[in-house]
C-alpha cells in the first residue's frame, strides 16, 4: 500500500486541482503540518469509526464485493482515493502479547496505556486507568457508543469504563450511566432487571437520568431525546445476512445518523465511537460472505457518517480496526489465477451465515447437513469433506494440520475455500497492523505508522487540552 501520497491514478493537475488546505498539509514534512494546521484546524468533535477485527486484506475485497453487489465503490476505498484523507498503519499489540484482543486494544485507545489481554483500562501492575469518556464528563463534553455488538462489549467498553475481565458485562452497564450519553446496540440482557443476576433495573435508572430507552427502528427514528439509551437486542445484533427475520432492528448506519446528529446539532465538544463489531465475529467463523456483508453494512455507516460531517469543518473523522483476525484473503484459483475472480463471485450466492446454518442444523440433526450447505452456502461438499464435518460436530477428533481450524467453523472455512477461493491463517486474532485513514482537521496525525496509544494521546490533546 502506498501511505500519504496521492493516488496514481489520478492525474497529477487534477490530483493538485482538487486540494484544498488538507491537502496541501500532506504535502509538508509531518512537523511543518502539525505547526501549520494546529494553529487553524480547531477540532470540536472526533467520530471514530472501527470495523473490529478487519484483517488489510479485507478492505481489498469488500471493494470487490461492493462492485459485486452494489454496484459502486466501497465509502472506504473512496476515502483512501481521497487527496485530502490521511492514511498510515497502526501497530495493534497489547502490554503482554505481540497479538492484542478487542479489550486490551480498546484500552490503549480510552486511555492511553497498553493492559494485559482481557482486561479494560486495566495496567498491568493493578492501576486503575481512567477512560476517555469519564475525562470528557469531568467538562461536560458529550460521548456516544454505537456497535452492533453488545454495547457492554470490549470495544466501546474501552471508552468508557473500568474492569479486571471483559466478560464482566454486568458491571461494566452502570459505569455508563451519566458518562455516555448515546448508546446504542444490543446487550439487552446486562440492563434489564429480570436477565441481570442481581436483579437490577438498570433501565430505570437510566430513564430517571433522563435517557430515553427505545428497543426498536421505529422509537430510535421518532426520538428526539439527547440522551438515548437504545437497546435493540438480548445479546449481539444477528449478522446482517440473517436479519431478514428481523425488521424491527435498525442497520449500523441508522445508529450512527441517530446518534451523531443529536451531537452536530449542539455546539459542545464530542467524541462517538461507531463500532461494526461482527466482522470480527465472521472472521472467527472463517465465513466470508457474513464478513463481506458486515463489512459493507460498516462501509454504509461510513458514508453515512461522511455526508452527515460534510458541512462540519470542525469534526474529524477516523476509521480504523483494532486487529486483524485470521487474516482471509482471495487465491490465485486455477491456471494463471483465472478462476479466482469466478470463485469471488461465488460468495454472494451465500445466503445464510455458518453459525447460523450449524445451530439451525444443531436442532435437528437429522437434517441433511450438505444439502443446507449446498442451498443456504451455494457450494457442494464432497464426500470427504463431509464426513470430515460431520466427525467434528460430533466432538471426535479429525485429522488436524493446524490445530486453530480444527472446528467445525474452521473446516467450513477451508472448504468454502475451495470454491470461494478464500484462505483463511487460523481462527483467532493476529498481529498485523492495521489501516487508520483519517478526515478532517488534524488528520495528518494519523499519517504513517502510529501506535495503538497514540489514538488516546491525539484525541485528549484535541478534545481535552
Ligand atoms: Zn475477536
């Protein structure tokens, strides 16, 4: 990839034609642009957008998939076309692992310093760690978290509250009160009395607080509320391709309208992290169409962030991932690779997401499990492979060369490869940087390889003083 400079294909008098001040920036020595634009570029409010778990290699093919499907260019690899965006990577790894997880990641974004695997703003010798959102309180600066995950989960967690384990999802809900003013997502099940386990009605003492609690598209698009508690599911928000079933919740780029225009419309200071979580989830899976398609519903919640910013000089925008996950990317498929761009095709034939189809089969196991395939996933299993899959969703062991695929989702994956044409390295997390591309005022700081800390540092400096 080719950091900050301007894209080859445009032609050089256009690409110099269509500058403006931003542009002009990138082309001075990163000093000489932090002197130059701190002194103009005030920054009121930062959106920070994160497709959690986004290997690089993906960006590549939801631009493909985009012109697949929707026959347009991907909002991302636009901004990237971009002569006034900033690019630069990010290097991801928490205090104890070359290979961070969402919470250690989201940790060195909320405050600054890097924590141990698992545990949100956290240090690693026992120092509690003050998050962003609890400092931007301390002014009365406002704070949103919109994700299609639960919203207690690691991602926006990391923004805005305190715990040893992750999993503590309970206890990480109440820290939000009064310190976050839009939330939006699932997790239904952490804030309503008769799910928590002790009995707590967090949902009330949200409301006395003077959030409005909506739990579906309608009541999110008819509130007028500044402060917005929206809970649209008991858990995580079902991957895209499976929400056909339910119309009632709204897609990530409804969320993202809901919540950022409650905060373009005031003049205080702001900070709204938007969070496509479940690409990562997919990624885990080694299921690329539900990646794609999360990638995409991402994508549509960055447009939406784009034209909803663009008359806002004041507001920069950030879009990055926290890490890469088993890294998918599309083969050389056939001689000369020329099946590849036909076995690309084939993913949006895909019709159902694996963990969807598997706990579907799950039920009824007497189901034929290759016919599902066949229809919902649109490829044959041969019989090989099939009894390969059935062995290991009967918990018996299987012949294993890498011991992270040994699952059924990981089986799927490698035999979905075959027709897709998409390898995947295992089915957890890696090192790899990250793609950071910022817009707006300051974004030159995003440029060139940053750390994962240095998110906190920017955004305290900008927003804080
Ligand atoms: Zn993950």
């Amino acid at each position: 990839m080719n950091i900050s400079s301007a894209p080859s294909h445009l032609a050089r008098r256009d690409w110099l034609k269509s500058i403006s001040l931003g542009g002009v920036a990138s082309l001075l020595t990163p000093a000489a642009t932090m002197a130059a634009s701190t002194a103009t570029n005030r920054v009121r409010g930062i959106v920070f957008l994160v497709s959690d778990g986004m290997s690089p290699g993906v960006l590549t093919m939801a631009e493909a998939f985009s012109q697949q499907t929707r026959q347009r260019h991907s909002r991302w690899w636009q901004l990237l076309q971009n002569p006034q965006s900033c690019h630069g990577l990010m290097d991801t790894a928490s205090a104890n692992s070359l290979v961070t997880d969402s919470a250690a990641a989201s940790s060195a974004w909320g405050s600054g310093h890097r924590v141990n695997n698992g545990s949100l703003n956290l240090s690693p010798e026992g120092k509690t760690l003050t998050p962003i959102a609890a400092l931007l309180r301390e002014k009365n600066y406002r704070c949103g978290l919109v994700t299609t995950a639960t919203i207690t989960h690691a991602t926006p967690a990391g923004f805005a509250a305190q715990a040893p384990l992750r999993d503590e999802e309970e206890s990480i809900a109440p820290q939000y009160l009064d310190r976050v003013d839009v939330l939006l997502g699932g997790g239904r099940e952490f804030f309503d009395a008769d799910k928590r386990s002790d009995g707590k009605d967090l949902v009330t003492d949200f409301t006395k607080a003077g959030y409005q609690h909506v739990r579906d598209r309608k009541a999110l698009r008819e509130s007028k509320s500044p402060r917005l508690l929206g809970l649209f599911s008991t858990g995580h928000i079902p991957f895209s391709m499976d929400r056909k079933n339910h119309p009632t919740i709204p897609a990530l780029d409804e969320m993202a309208e809901a919540a950022l225009t409650r905060f373009l419309s005031q003049e205080k200071p702001f900070l709204l992290q938007i969070e496509g979580a479940r690409i990562d989830h997919a990624a885990h899976l080694n299921d690329i169409a539900a990646l794609l398609h999360e990638q995409l519903e991402f994508d549509s919640a960055l447009e939406k962030v784009l034209a909803l910013t663009a008359k806002h000089p004041d507001v920069l925008v950030v879009v990055t991932s926290d890490h890469g996950n088993s890294n998918p990317g599309l083969n050389g498929m056939g001689p000369a690779y020329q099946d590849s761009s036909e076995c690309f095709a084939r993913i949006a034939r895909a019709h159902e997401s694996f963990s969807s189809l598997l706990n579907r089969w799950k039920q009824n196991p007497q189901q034929n499990l290759t016919a599902m395939i066949q229809e919902k996933l649109g490829f044959p299993l041969t019989k090989n492979e099939s009894t390969a899959l059935r062995t290991i969703l009967a918990e018996k062991p299987v012949v294993e060369w890498n011991h992270l695929l040994a699952k059924p989702e990981g089986l799927l994956g490698q035999f979905g490869g075959n027709h897709f044409g998409v390898g995947w390295t295992g089915t957890t997390h890696t090192s790899d940087p990250t793609i950071v591309t910022a817009l707006g005022p300051q974004s030159q700081r995003f440029s060139g390889l940053i750390r994962n800390t240095d998110v906190f540092r920017h955004f305290s400096e900008l927003l804080l003083g």
